[in-house]
C-alpha cells in the first residue's frame, strides 16, 4: 500500500512538474523498521529510501546502520522516506544527514515537531508537504535551498527563520501557511519562487537584517514576498515607516516592497536606475518620495506605473523641499515612462529644448489640457480619465509646440478638426486614438507618428520623408510629388489602402459640407479664412427647426430672412439643417419649440421629447431605418430622412 502511495505521487509529480522521472523503490537491505538504499559503496553512505507506516511516536534517525558486517553512514532521507507515516509526532535527524529528499515527509499530518541538524544543505520538492501538525521548525545556517513546496499546507506553523546560508526559496515552498504570523528572512537569499507565500494570510510582519540585500532579491510574483500579507517590514528588530534605500543600489526589484501599507516615505537615492513592476504595489500609506538629484530621477526606468512610489506618495520633495513648480534638467533629453505619474501636487512643468522624448504616462498626475507647461503642449493622457475637460469641435495647438504625448487626445471623440503647427516634431502613440475627423494636415516639421493615430478620413503629409515611428493617421494619404514610393515601402505607412501624390506648394483649401435635407448633400470648397453668407429657405409646408455648424446649433443667429453668416472657415466644417412640418396650428407651434432635432456628423439627436416616445426614422423611399425610443441615432448612410415623434415630422439630411 505505502508504494502504490508513492507511485501515485510519482504520477502527480510528472504532471505538474511535466517529466520528472519516476523515483525507483529498489532497495538493498532493510535493517529494522527501515529500508536502506546504497549511495557510494565506497564511502560507505546510504540513504533512508523507506519505512514501515506503522511507524508513530517520536523518532530517532540512527547516524549508521551495519549490514552484511559493514558500516555504513547514512546521508540522506530518500524521496518519499517517510510518506504517510500520520503516526510520527516528532522527528530527530541525525548530523550525518546532508539532503532531504522530495516527499520526505509528505502528509505526515500528526509531526509536531523536527529538528534538522547542520548538516543539511538541501530541502526537497515536498518534503514536508501537509504536515498540518508541524508548529515549528528549525532551518539550520547549513541549508542552501528549500525545495518547491517544501513546507506546502503547513498551516499549523506560527514562525519561520530563513538562515543567511539559504540562496533561493522555491516555488510554492510556504504555500497555504496559513498560521504564519511572522517571516524572517535572511542576507543571503537572491530568489524567491512564484507563490512562495501565497495564501500566508496570518503574516503580520516580515523580518530583515539587511536593507541592500532585501532591494537586490528576485521575487518570481506578487505572493512570492511576505509583505503580500504582512503589510510590516521589520528592519533589526524596528519597524520601517521611513524608507531609505541604500546609496549601493542601482536597482529595485519587482515587488519588493508591494503591498508594504505600512510606509509613509521612501528616499531614493541618486544610485538608482530602474524600479521593477509592482515594486511599491499597494504601498497606500505614503504621503511622499524624497530625492536628492532632478536628472537622475528623470532617468529612471520605471516598469509600470505603480513601480513609481510616487503613484501612491503623491508629493515629491527635492533635498527637503516638495516640487509644485517642476522645471526640468537641461542636460535631460528623455523624460522615462511614469516619472511624475500621481505627482498631483504639481502645479507647472517647465520642460527644455534638449529634451526629444516624454515616455508613456510621465504625467499622468492631473487634467492639465487647460494648463499645459512651457514647451510641451499636450502632455500623455491630458484628456483620457479626464472626462468633461476634454476639448471638442476645432483644435488648434498652439506655435512652439513640439511633442504631443502618448494618448494626448485620446478618444476626445467630440474633435471635428485638428490643426497642428509646424513647431511639432513627434506625434507620441495613441495621441489621437479614438478621434475622427475629415482632414488632418501634417506639417513637414513631424518626423515621428506612433502607431494608433488613425484618426482622419484623409492626411495630407507634408514631410518628403515618411516619418518614423510605424503609425499612420489616416488610410487615404496625399504625400508630396516624387514621395510616393518611400511612403508606399515605409513601415506603417505603407499599409495605408490608398497613396496619392499632391503638390506640395498647391493650397489645399477646406471643404463645407452642408446637409440640406431639399437638395441632398452640397460641398463647397472654399478659401481658407472666408466667411460664407447662406440662405435657409424652408419649402411650402415646413420650418426651421435647427441650425448646426460644427457640432453647434446656430438658428438663434439667423434673421427675419433666414440669413445666416457662417464664422471664418479655416478647416473642414459642416453646416446640417432640419425642417419642422408646420401645419399652421399654434398648438404644433408650440411643440414645435418644445421638441429640437440637430444632426452632428452622422448623428442625429432629440430634445424635449419624453425619454420613453417613439421615434420613427425612414428614408424617402418609405424604407424604416430606425424604431424605437432612443434620443441619439446613428445612421451610417448619406440622404434625406423623415423623423416623426410625438406626432410631429422632421425632415433632415446626412
């Protein structure tokens, strides 16, 4: 029965461990209650490869054992030794003993206690795997490694001292200790294993001795460090509030510190150069990150953005004072990734020449559109999470400008037209994710676009060059006369569905589209700069009932003759119209003033209805497009529709 036990832990292992070999059950000799395999006839070592399940008590592994008139040492606990043995309740191993084997002990649930002496170096995969009854244990200055889930389900541990001798911590290895409430770990260790921790809910403090080595170990996941749960870190028997790092650290690790809620502040000294993903993960007690040098933090790789300290601390001081009016470095040309992420104390940013690139979320710390620094318009994400401060209808980015950072204006769908000045070197990605407008002009200055910039129907790029950077704004380009190859082979560019040729110095003018619902769709081309003067005469039988130019109703600003002047057209506009049927009556009259359709691109919206009266929309062919109750509908075809709501009939164009 205990080796049909073993041959099924042996099939377990193979699949979770995907081809382990299968362990062998020979032995050479059985002496007592133990079976004993030879390891070096020469050297006259064995190992304990199996016992009786009968077996309950205490027990005393004996140091030597004789056969055959020859005495042999005995140096290790074999794989699955001791496997289901539930009877034992403590175990002595004796000096001799240098590796304890896989399964060693596995799920010898009645072990209360072990003493490993020290001459172990190795603890194996399992070896004391759902001993549920084990309350201490002592891992002696010898130990080098602790297996993969080595103390696995241990959940009557209280305490845990990992040795300065011991280099790594494998998988799973205090798996589910659910009874731990604290952890001490050694200088030594380098690695952590994934989930070496997890599931230790009890932790209420993790123990160190040594600072520079803590920063400097491998943590394969979130759970694989203590402080997941503990929350406490103890430094030499007194708890960290204020973290320094040590001046010989260059690099934080991922999660070192995560989920550590009880710090305040963290120093982080000039030595630095990059913080791992997650490393101050959930550090939800800080209040601020002190620094010594601008440059060096600016240099920084942060791997996320919660690698940054200051996502949380929300203040950054600089020798002792806090940074609300930031003035970048003149010797920095690149702003990393997530550098002043969460900085909401912030109040300007003043960025120089020399710098060329801003990474991804660098100021992801407030809605600055309407506050943006020197040098710098539109910083990452100045829209995105910022909804109701973001910018609609004509954007005209102002001279000076030369970068527009990474997501800028980012699903700021409520953007007809985008003029972007000859200032502008680098378009970041995503810039204008999620827009969609008519026409984009590409000045020749860009010589950057990150992809995720399809944002406009038709691009003109004015650059010879195609810029760099693998995006595209558009899938129809116009680029300059003799160009047309180099965009048609350039990475991004090229899989653009459609590349035309233009001349460079023609003055490409803008285009008013009016939808007028007697006459269809009409484009005019006009001047740049003009102002147009319509007339908006209704036929028999109907009346204005709106007026949009640009996203906005204008019917206020027609006269007694439906005169209506238009604002200076510099950019791709729309002017859309919807007639009332008006049958004389005044009490349609006065609904007709209650109840409003507009049309804004291919959108056509009603107010003043109730929220639940049907809406019927057909084309004039009699074809239904639409039912139902909704007050905003899309309709992806141009022609003329009849609206009816209430009663009342609307007539209008896309």
């Amino acid at each position: 029965m205990k080796h049909l036990t073993k041959l099924f832990r042996a099939i377990l292992a193979i699949a979770m461990m995907l081809c382990v070999a299968l362990p062998t059950f020979a032995y050479d000799f059985k002496s007592g209650d133990f079976y004993y395999t030879i390891i070096d006839e020469t050297n006259k070592t064995v190992e304990v490869d199996d016992c009786s399940s009968s077996i309950t008590g205490s027990l005393s592994i004996s140091s030597s054992v004789t056969y055959n008139s020859t005495t042999y040492s005995v140096t290790s606990i074999g794989d699955y030794a001791f496997s289901g043995c539930t009877g034992l309740t403590s175990v002595t191993i004796p000096n001799s003993v240098t590796t304890i084997g896989s399964d060693a002990f596995y799920n010898c649930t009645g072990l209360t206690s072990v003493t490993i002496p020290n001459s172990v170096t190795t603890i194996g995969y399992s070896a004391f795997y759902n001993c549920t009854g084990l309350t201490s244990v002592t891992i002696p200055n010898s130990v080098t490694s602790i297996g993969s889930e080595a103390f696995y389900n241990c959940t009557g541990l209280t305490s845990v001292t990992i040795p300065n001798s011991v280099t790594t911590i494998d998988y799973r290895a205090f798996y589910n200790c659910t009874g731990l409430t604290s952890v001490t770990i050694g200088n030594s260790v380098t690695t952590i294993g994934s989930d070496a921790f997890s599931g230790c809910t009890g932790l209420t403090e993790l123990n160190i001795t040594d600072l520079s080595a803590w920063c400097k170990i491998k943590f394969v996941s979130s759970e694989a460090n203590p402080l997941y749960y503990a929350k406490k870190l103890i430094l030499n028997g007194t708890e960290i509030k204020n973290l320094v790092i040590p001046n010989d650290i260059t690099e934080i690790k991922n999660y070192a510190f995560s989920g550590c809620t009880g710090l305040t502040s963290v120093t982080i000294p000039n030595s630095v150069t990059s913080i791992g993903d997650d490393a101050f993960y959930n550090c939800s007690g800080l209040t601020e990150v002190n620094i010594t040098d601008l440059s060096a933090w600016c240099k920084i790789d942060f791997d996320y953005y919660n690698s940054n300290p200051l996502y949380y601390a929300k203040k950054l001081k600089l020798n002792g004072t806090e940074i609300k009016n930031l003035v970048i470095p003149n010797d920095i040309t690149e702003i990393k990734n997530y550098a002043f992420s969460g900085c909401t104390g912030l109040t300007s940013v003043t960025i120089p020449n020399s710098v060329t690139t801003i990474g991804s979320d660098a100021f992801l710390c407030t809605g600055w559109y309407n506050n943006q620094p020197d040098g710098i318009l539109y910083l990452d994400n100045c829209c995105l999470g910022y909804k109701g401060n973001e910018p609609t209808g004509t954007l005209s980015i102002k001279e000076g400008t030369r970068l527009i950072g990474n997501y800028a204006f980012a699903y700021c769908g409520g953007l007809t037209s985008i003029t972007i000045p000859n200032s502008v070197t680098t378009i970041g990605w995503c810039a204008f994710n999620g827009c969609n407008i008519p026409v984009l002009h590409l000045p020749k200055s860009v010589t950057y676009v990150g992809e995720g910039n399809r944002c406009a129907d038709v691009c003109y790029c004015y650059n010879p060059t195609p810029p760099s950077g693998g995006g595209r704004t558009s899938d129809r380009l116009l680029v300059p006369k003799g160009s047309l190859v180099a965009y048609a082979t350039a990475e991004g560019w090229k899989d653009a569905e459609q590349i035309l040729e233009f001349e460079v110095d023609d003055v490409v003018k803008p285009i008013l589209t009016i939808a007028y619902p007697e006459g269809g769709v009409i484009k005019q081309t006009v001047d740049n700069g003009e102002i147009l003067m319509l007339q908006i005469v209704p036929a028999n039988g109907w009346k204005c009932n709106s007026v949009t130019f640009n996203g906005i109703d204008v019917i206020n600003q027609l006269d007694a003759n439906g005169n209506y002047n238009t604002p200076s057209i510099t950019a791709n506009s729309q002017l859309s119209i919807v007639f009332v049927k008006n049958d004389g009556s005044v009490a349609n009259a006065l609904v007709d003033n209650d109840i409003k359709v507009c049309v804004r691109g291919n959108v056509v919206t009603i107010t003043g209805a109730d929220e639940f009266s049907d809406v019927e929309i057909y084309n004039t062919a009699g074809t239904t497009i639409y039912t139902g109750i909704d007050k905003s509908i899309t309709i992806d075809s141009n022609g003329i529709y009849i609206l009816t709501v209430e009663g009342r009939t609307f007539k209008f164009a896309m």
